[in-house]
C-alpha cells in the first residue's frame, strides 16, 4: 500500500488551495481597486465596495444587487 493517501496529505493540499484561493482573492481585490479611478466612482462608493470586498473575505455574503448599491 505504497499509494495510500492520508489525512495529512489531504489537509495538506487543502491548505495549498485556500493559500492560491487567498492570492487570487487578492489580484482581484488589486484590480477592482486600481480601477476603480478610471471608473470615476466617488470617494465613497470606492470605500463602501473596499469594505464589501473585506466582509466577503470574511465569509460574509452579499448579493450582486447590494455590490451595485454600494
């Protein structure tokens, strides 16, 4: 049984995909933010989607309808 799989090697590449995951997370994050200029959106509604973007960091969701609205 020189193949079998773990428990730790399953925990193992989980926390590999949540570490890409968070990466990815970010680069979005980066380009919503650094366009947010070229959007001319004001200074408020950038915050209020910065803070958006932290609760769904969270786990917190939001509907597509509250992102527009914010």
């Amino acid at each position: 049984m020189g193949n079998a799989v773990t428990l730790e090697m399953i925990y193992d590449e989980v926390k590999q995909v949540n570490k890409r995951l968070s990466l990815i997370e970010d680069v979005i994050e980066e380009v919503i933010i650094n366009g947010l200029p070229v959007a001319r959106i004001s200074k408020n509604k950038k915050e209020a989607m910065c803070r958006s973007i932290e609760e769904m960091k969270k786990g917190n969701c939001v509907t597509l309808e509250e992102l527009k609205s914010a």
